[in-house]
C-alpha cells in the first residue's frame, strides 16, 4: 500500500510490511517530494533515498526480500537544514 508521508524534519518511523510480490518496484513511503523514499526494488532490496549534504544518497539492505514474509522497519531520519 502505497503512503505518502508529510512530517517534521526529524523522525522516527516504526511499520510491518508483507511483499504479496517480488520482483518489481514498489514504493513503500515517500516524503518532501521524493527526496526521501522507501522502496523495494525489482532486485527485492529496500532501499532509501536520503538528501544528505545537497545530493541524493542510497542506502541498500542486505536482506532479499521474499514475498509472504512479514517485515518490520524502523528508520530515524535527522535533517539539518
């Protein structure tokens, strides 16, 4: 289920997910205009998109995500302006 998060500069956000498939992108959380987003990938990795220092950077998982498997994330995000 798609979301798409208006918040603080700074957070903190705890979900469960369950993939009901794999192998295609879907967006999981998505925030100041899709400067920072949650996905996961057609690979079966989350990844996040985060601003950091005027750019854009990438944080992968290790885990491979299998479909009808449960997850929980917790992210802080801290954004100095």
């Amino acid at each position: 289920m798609p979301a798409t998060l208006t918040t603080s500069p700074n957070f903190t956000m705890s979900f469960w997910f369950n993939a009901q498939t794999v192998g295609v992108q879907q967006n999981l959380v998505s925030a100041y205009g899709g400067y920072f987003e949650l996905l996961v990938g057609a690979n079966n990795q989350i990844s996040l998109y985060v601003p950091i220092a005027g750019g854009l950077t990438i944080i992968r998982s290790s885990t491979t995500i299998s479909s009808n498997t449960w997850y929980q994330l917790t992210i802080t995000y801290q954004h100095y302006g």
